[in-house]
C-alpha cells in the first residue's frame, strides 16, 4: 500500500520536473541524504538503529524503482554523540557530499550545532532523535520533527506517576548539557503544574558513566520516583547503583525515549525491572498497526531483523515521511517545495501512525506511549 501510494503521488512530480534545472543532492536517477549520528561510543546504539530503520525503509523504495525513477542515497557519518565531530560532519555532508536533507540524527548537543549550519545552507533538518524543544521553539521553517517533544514525554510520565500512582518526591538525574537540561525543564514544568518541586536533582557528564556523585546529590532527597534523562549506558550504572542504595531501593525508576529501550534492557539485565519509559512511536511488535507490520517486512528484507525495537522504528518512520513528502512535491523537488510542500499538505497517514503539520507547527506527532521493562522484555503500560 506504501509503495502504491508513493507511485500515484510521484506521477504528478515525473510529469513536471525539468531535467535542466539543477537541485543539490537531486538528480534525475537519485536523492542524496546525509546523517551525522553516533555510530560509536556509549550512544553507539541510538545511531545505528536510527540508521538500520532509515535503511530498510530506503531499500525497499529503491526495490520498487524509487521515487520517481530516484533512488535514495544514504550517506551516515558518525559523529560519536559529540557537538564539534557533528559540527564537521554536518558542514561535510552539506558542502562536500551535498546532501538533499539532513535525516535521522541522533541527540540534542549534536543537533544544537547542526541545526544552525542547515538553516544557513538551506538545508532541510529532518525527523531528528530529540524531542528538545531548540528544535521546536522558537519556529524555523528548514527544522521538521516527527517525532513528539520531551516536555510532552514528561507530562506522560508525571501524569502517571503523581497522578496515577501518587508519587510525592520526584527527583531528576540528567546529563550536563542541552540534552539533560531539555529534560529536566520538562519535569519541573510538569510539577510545576501540580504544585510540586523536586527534591533533589544530580548531573552526569556526556559520554561518561561516572554517575556516582550524581546519584549522591539524587538520593539526598529521598525520592519515592526518579526521572533520569540520558542514554542507555549512564542510565543502566545509575539504575544498578539506585538498586543498592538504602535512600533509592524503593524509588520508581523511569526515563524518556532517547534512553534507547532495548540496549538498556541489555546493559542491565534483571536490575531492569520496574523501569518506566515513555516512548515516541508505537509498539514496535504490534503488528496489527499496519505502519509496524511493513515496517518488520522490511526490516527483515534488508537482513536487519535482529535491530527491530523502538529506535530503529523511529528512524523507519523517519524515513517513510520523507519518501511520502518527497512524493507530493508538485513540480521541481527544491528544499524549499519539499518544505512548503509539508506544511501545506499538513496531514500524513504513515499507516496508523499520523502527523499533522501547519505552517507554524514542525513537529508531526503528539503521541507518547509509556511501557514497563519487566522480566527481560519491555511492555506497553494500559
């Protein structure tokens, strides 16, 4: 059904294309992307699976003949989740590989640096891994999210654990920087509109699992639930260490999507259980959701099954809201038709997974889903 959409809207664009108008990134046989993302070091897991579900969703386009007669190109750098290799590998893809977009990068460090650079090229920055909210606010046409924002994530959260579950001292451990911050700012808003204040908070460095004294300063409080905002390797050593400290033994543990699910559930074993998470895109084994069941179909038809989980779906999704934008383009496929062409479409049916667009609005989807990791294996919460 995917492709047969993609072929009816792509008629409209192979009827009125020019071969003598030049595009960056765009020839009459291809579509260049780029992405900066960590494909190694202690996020190495959110890079790899934003970049195996762009590529399953690119392949099985490709098999079909493309868009257009185009076949996608997917040119992935890793930049290792630091701001100045994401810098030099932004400027590369855009000045040296000329990529059409920007896709799938992961992180909000790395995308507070490369967003600035897109936006000066005229670049379109597209269905990044981060839901901060210097990718939302204040608006800029060459930014489009796909994916919800954190401060929605953690108002799921709050809303479950205060509202639902009764949660009287919440407390927040994060990374020191723009990604943590964005977290934290979420918490404390989302208390804030309950009359509450953390009890205590503790920081971690990027790239680091020294997340001793974080977890002091953390504990400190007495919290009865714990918000900790980073990925999987630092969250994993802050929750095995939480299970040994008297102050942390009964806390609720929980965290947001960038964590990275199914490499935390590895990095932690049985100390896994009980963890809370809010996700961003639907349960990736919920085949009922058409979305989710082509997307295991192509996973699978690119060799890439072993990496079906929450982020390689997002990169997926990612990947088919591109191939549907790009497909609507009505004449010439410039960046700026293609960015025009997604805030006056507005709507897009990935196939059980819906976005919505506007003219002032970048961000695609408002839905958060919260699972529970128990018993080695992660499970959507009612």
């Amino acid at each position: 059904m995917f492709i047969a959409l993609l072929i009816a809207a792509a008629s409209t664009l192979t009827s009125t294309t020019r071969s003598d108008v030049i595009i960056p990134g765009v020839t009459p046989t291809t579509i260049h992307l780029g992405q900066a993302c960590a494909l190694k070091g202690p996020a190495a897991g959110l890079g790899q699976g934003m970049q195996a579900g762009l590529t399953a969703c690119f392949t099985k386009v490709n098999s079909t003949g493309g868009i257009a007669g185009r076949k996608i190109e997917l040119e992935t750098v890793n930049d290792s989740y630091e701001p100045e290799a994401c810098t030099a590998a932004t400027k590369m893809l855009i000045e040296k590989s000329n990529a059409y977009a920007l896709i799938g990068e992961v992180g909000t460090p790395t995308s507070k640096v490369a967003v600035p650079i897109c936006t000066e090229a005229q670049v379109p920055f597209i269905g990044a891994f981060t839901g901060a909210e210097l990718l939302r606010t204040p608006h800029n046409k060459w930014v489009v999210n796909v994916r919800a924002s954190y401060f929605q994530e953690t108002e799921a959260l709050a809303k479950a654990l205060v509202d639902v579950k009764g949660a009287k001292k919440f407390a927040c451990f994060y990374q020191n920087d723009a990604f943590g911050q964005a977290g934290l700012e979420g918490i404390e808003k989302a208390l804030e509109r309950r009359g509450m204040k953390l009890v205590s908070k503790g920081q971690f460095e990027r790239n680091t699992v020294a997340i001793a004294t974080g977890l002091a300063d953390v504990a400190a409080g007495a919290p009865d639930a714990v918000l900790m905002v980073g990925p999987y390797k630092p969250v994993a050593a802050f929750v095995k260490a939480a299970r040994a400290n008297t102050a942390l033994q009964a806390s609720q543990l929980c965290t947001i999507s960038f964590v990275g699910t199914m490499d935390l559930v590895k990095e932690l074993g049985p100390s896994a259980e009980g963890v809370v998470v809010s996700q961003v895109v639907p349960f990736p084994w919920d085949t009922s959701v058409p979305v989710v069941k082509q997307y295991h179909e192509d996973m699978k038809a690119a060799g890439l099954e072993a990496q079906i989980h929450f982020t390689s779906l997002e990169g997926y999704l990612s990947g088919r809201f591109f191939c549907e934008a790009f497909a609507r383009v009505q004449g010439e496929p410039t960046r700026d038709a293609l960015i025009e062409t997604i805030q006056k479409s507005g709507a897009f049916d990935l196939g059980g997974f819906k976005l919505q667009f506007g003219a002032e609005d970048n961000q695609g989807s408002d839905a958060v889903y919260l699972t529970q990791l128990k018993g080695g294996k992660v499970e959507p919460l009612p």
